[in-house]
C-alpha cells in the first residue's frame, strides 16, 4: 500500500513540475510580444517559438533521464 502511495505521489508531483515548466516557458516566450509585426518582429518570434519547442524537447528529454 505504501508503494502504491508513493508512485501516485510521484505521478502527481510530476505532473504538476511538468504543467509549471510549460507555464513558465510560454509566459518567457510571450514576454514582450506587443506592437505591430514587422518583418524582423516576426523573424524573431518564429526564433523565439523554434527555441521555446527546444527548450520543452531539452525539459522531456532530462525528466526522461531523472527517472
């Protein structure tokens, strides 16, 4: 009983480490986001959005690891 415990507990801390790391990257990559789109706006937040989809891979890939 205590194993099963202790794996809902870990699944629940897992969860909720995971939904704040994503909350944490939108909210970094929103950041500043304001104004019109020019050309070199836009080139940046496409950057911006490739690097956010880096970051989420790099967080997957090392909680992976941590397991």
């Amino acid at each position: 009983m205590n194993g099963f415990l202790n794996q809902m507990m870990r699944r629940l801390i897992n969860m909720v480490t995971n939904r704040g790391i994503n909350k944490g990257i939108d909210h970094m990559a929103r950041r500043g986001s304001g104004g019109k789109a020019t050309p070199q706006s836009r080139q940046q937040a496409k950057a911006a959005r490739e690097a956010v989809k880096r970051a989420r891979q790099a967080a997957r890939i090392t909680r992976r690891l941590g397991r």
